[in-house]
C-alpha cells in the first residue's frame, strides 16, 4: 500500500508542477481530498473563485460531523468535559443519563 503523502508528491510533479507545491498546498490546506482536487484546478487553470467554491463544498462535509459526535459523547448535559480530536469524555457527564455509548461512538 502506497502512502497517500508520496503519491501525492508524485501527482504534483506528473502534473508538472514544481515540487514546493506538495509541501504549500500540506502547509496551507486542512483537507487531503481538497489537496488532491486542487492539483487539477490549478493545472487547468480554474479561475479563483472556483477554487473557492470548491473548497467550501469539499470542507463543509466537517458540518456533519459535530453534532452526532457532541450528542453521542456528551448526552444532554452541557458540564461534560470532551477533549481530544474525538471528543471523547474524560469525565462522566455530571448529569446521569439512561443512555449508554458503545466504544466505537455508534448508537448503542
């Protein structure tokens, strides 16, 4: 299995681009799927505001993300302590709840 960060730099370099765009583009981008779609706009040369657009719409899939994560990890009670990139509790909500969490954050 290929790691995604070489075949990247190699898709940046067959696009003919220079290589200081694979570490640019890691620098300044919070997407690796918009990292891939952006190679292909600047090679065809995608007017700005299409690369706006198209950022907005591949980053705005986030949206989704927040609220089953803080629903399934929290409950109700606004006083649970979440940290972490996966918002895992590292304390029991103050409130106790009937609702029970699987170890994957699936409904249980």
């Amino acid at each position: 299995m290929l790691p995604l960060g070489p075949a990247f730099g190699a898709l940046v370099v067959q696009s003919g681009l220079d290589w200081w765009w694979a570490g640019l583009s890691a620098a300044l981008i919070y997407g690796g799927s918009f990292e891939f779609l952006l190679i292909g706009m600047v090679t065809a040369a995608a007017p700005l505001a299409s690369i706006a657009v198209a950022a907005f719409l591949v980053q705005a899939r986030h949206v989704f993300y927040a609220p089953g994560r803080a629903s399934a990890s929290c409950g109700s009670s606004s006083s649970c302590t979440c940290t972490g990139p996966a918002a895992r509790p590292q304390e029991p909500c103050s409130a106790p709840s009937s609702r029970t969490v699987s170890p994957d954050w699936t409904s249980p």
